[in-house]
C-alpha cells in the first residue's frame, strides 16, 4: 500500500532528522589518534615526553631534536608521508602550544589514505598538546602570534633514519590577513594528488629497480 503524502513527509522528516543528530554527534566525538590521526592532551612542556609516549604503543621514542617556533607558522596544508623516509612503523608529531587560541586546520583520517575530507579547525588551550600522525594533512592557522615547541616521536626501530642533530628554533613573521585563506585552499588542493603521485612514482621507481636487478 503506497504511502500518502502526510506519511512521506513524516519519514523525510525523520531521515533527515537523523543525518542532522549523526553530524552532531561527530562534532561532538573524541577525536581518536587511530582513526582521526590526531588528538588533544593537556601538559605542561617539561612533561610533553611523559605525556606523548603514555599514550603511545610500546617501544617508542622521543627524538632529542625540538623544534621552537615563535609568532605563528606556515598557512600552507602538509604532511610527512613515508616516500622520504622508510619507516616501518608511523611516526607522530606532538606540538605543544603555549597560547589558547585557534591552533590547526585538520583533515581527519587523512593519515589512512590519500583521500580528502573537509577540514576540522582544532582550538586549544593554554599548554594544550596536539599529537597527530605525521601522514595527517594540517596546516598552521596564521592567526595571532603563538609560540609552539614541536616533538617527533618515532618507533625505536625506525629511530637510526632521523636527524639526531641539536634543537632549532625560527621565527614566522605573519602574512597578510587577505592572503592566508588563498594560501590555505591552494595548499590543500595541491597537497593530496602532489604527495599521491610521488608515491605512486616511488612505487613503479621501486619495482623497475627490483626488475633490474
């Protein structure tokens, strides 16, 4: 027996009620470093090591080499992917930030894939820590100055493939206000079939020179 029309508006209604609920609900969600490939910690910079590694799976490592920027960072979107570097393991960025504030711009589960997502903007706290998956795809929102001190925590087997040199430290004088969100959007469109093209070339790259061989 076919709906009438009273009926079908009470299930649109509903259907739509539901995908409403769903996205709440999502904003609303811890965000997991397995499936995200971020989240957000409190901690003091001292105790960033103890903080990284307590939510970490066993045998990783802090690298003693820390990155300080002060007034802010790069709008441009990026990520860390293993075509510059073989880890087996994955490697994860924790970026202690000593102002609150607009901190990120994050595409959650990028680090699973090549694909896209819509960016998440994460604000954070006085001594907030946000840990993330090297492979997420991020960029520095260029807002008010803010000081950071960045940490890479690696697998101990992957740990003779970084840089063990002494700590850096830069700082970033802010863009135009007008220009930043361009730089943003290009750098997002650009990022993912950039970054999905070397690795496809790595790959063929890798198979030719077993051939060869």
């Amino acid at each position: 027996m076919p709906l009438s029309l009273e009926d079908r508006f009470v299930v649109t209604l509903l259907v739509w009620w539901n995908a409403i609920v769903d996205i709440f609900r999502t904003l609303h969600q811890v965000p997991s470093l397995d499936e995200d490939g971020y989240c957000v910690l409190e901690s003091g910079l001292d105790a960033v090591p103890r903080t990284t590694l307590s939510v970490l799976p066993p045998h990783y490592m802090i690298l003693p080499k820390v990155h300080t920027n002060r007034g802010g960072s790069n709008p441009f979107y990026w990520r860390s992917s293993t075509f510059f570097k073989r880890t087996v393991h994955p490697t994860y960025l924790a970026v202690h930030y000593e102002h609150p504030g607009p901190a990120l711009s994050v595409s959650k589960g990028s680090h699973l894939g090549w694909q896209m997502s819509l960016p998440t903007q994460l604000n954070v706290q006085q001594n907030s820590l946000v840990l993330m998956n090297s492979g997420l795809l991020k960029a520095h929102i260029d807002t008010a100055p803010q000081t950071t001190v960045r940490f890479l925590a690696v697998h101990q087997h992957d740990n003779y493939l970084f840089d063990q040199q002494e700590n850096t430290e830069s700082v970033y004088i802010p863009s135009l206000t007008c220009t930043a969100p361009i730089l943003e959007i290009l750098s997002y469109l650009v990022a993912v079939p950039v970054q999905g093209i070397a690795t496809l070339v790595w790959t063929v790259g890798q198979f030719v020179k077993e051939k060869l061989n």
